[in-house]
C-alpha cells in the first residue's frame, strides 16, 4: 500500500506552510484513494528532543556497525535506552513505512522549527538510509530568499534539509516548494512586495497540487 507521511511543524494553526503542504496532501489523497495517509503535526504533539538515553542508543549502533534497522531494538540494553526507544520506534516506523514523506515547514530566524529539528534527531541513526523514500518540503518565509536574492546567503532553511537528507538518508532529490515574501501580509515596511508574494504562493499551491497528484 502507497503510504504518505505528512509532518506540519508551523506554530501558527493557519499558516502558509500549512496551506501548502495541504495542498499536495488533498492531491495525494485523491490520487491515492487506496494510499495510507499519516499526519502528525509537530507543533501540536511536540516530539521530545532526545536525551542521554538516545545517546547511547546511538553509540552501541555505531560500535556495533549495525545498518539493519530492523535489528535496532536488539541493541537496547538500559532503562534509559528502553526510554529512548519507546519514543524513537514508532516515528521510525512511520517514516521508513512511508513512499513519501510530506514535511510543512515555516523559516524561523533563517533555519527550522525546534520541533522538525527534534523529530529529525530522533529518527537518525548513523549510516542510516531511507532511499528510495521521497521527500517533500513546502516552506514559508517572510523575506525572500531564493537565489538571487539579497538574503539567499542566510537560507539555512533549505540548504540545512537538503544536505541533511542527502547526507543521513542518502536522498539526493528532496523537491522544495517555497512560498516567500509572507512578512509582506502583516509588515507595511514590506507592503510594496505584496504582488511578488502573492504570485510565490500561488505557484506554490500550483506546485503542490501538481506534485502531489504526481507522486
């Protein structure tokens, strides 16, 4: 069974980046009538960040060079690990059950929420693979910060998900849809980008719905 696994992390219950990944989701789904579809919304049902116990869950995988996930549990040998565990397992499962990961996502302070962060930590292990998985991240900024632009240099939005997934899950071709310029809905400083902002979210849905129904 298709199973698509949508994460929202926007602290705002009607946010940009809510609204976006909402639309490739409603596209999916109908799409997928079939699909499995998981939403968790990492605002709302925070995920814990990870403690010592994790920690050393995360040494014995890497003393042991273990790579098969299915065989993490057996390395579980304390209190703390048995803690650690009760959390990590099933977002683990979730997310290596799913053909596409969905991940709605606000820049906050040019980076990612705390709990996308903590949820990542979470669910990494060393020499952890999730390819052929596919990711999908629908972003909202304020400014705008697509190449080119004045501030394109302090995306560490983007770039930190984009390395990160290549880098820890070995997936090269995570697909981004970025609505920019949000800021100019409230900041009248930023009033005259209206148009511009407008015309990034209306792609953005374009986009997501387009994907959405492609995937």
């Amino acid at each position: 069974m298709t199973t698509l696994l949508h994460l929202d992390s926007s602290a705002r219950r009607n946010s940009l980046s809510r609204e976006v990944s909402a639309a490739f989701a409603d596209a999916w789904r109908a799409e997928h009538p079939n699909g499995r579809y998981i939403h968790r919304d990492l605002a709302a049902d925070p995920v814990p960040f990870i403690g010592e116990g994790w920690t050393e869950l995360c040494d014995r995988v890497l003393a042991a060079g273990r790579t098969d996930l299915d065989r993490l549990a057996a390395l579980v040998d304390s209190p703390a690990q048995v803690e650690a565990w009760a959390i990590v397992e099933p977002l683990l499962t979730e997310v290596r059950a799913a053909d596409v990961v969905l991940i709605g996502t606000p820049m906050y302070n040019y980076s990612i929420p705390a709990g996308l962060k903590a949820w990542l930590d979470q669910i990494t292990f060393p020499r952890m693979s999730l390819a052929p998985t596919r990711f999908v991240v629908a972003t909202a900024r304020g400014g705008a910060y697509s190449p080119g632009a004045p501030k394109a240099i302090y995306d560490y939005q983007e770039r930190y998900l984009r390395d990160f997934f290549a880098g820890h899950f070995a997936v090269e071709d995570t697909v981004f849809i970025n609505a920019e310029l949000g800021n100019s809905r409230q900041d009248p400083n930023l009033a005259h980008l209206r148009d511009q902002h407008d015309a990034s979210y209306a792609a953005a849905l374009d986009t997501a719905r387009a994907l959405g129904k492609e995937y």
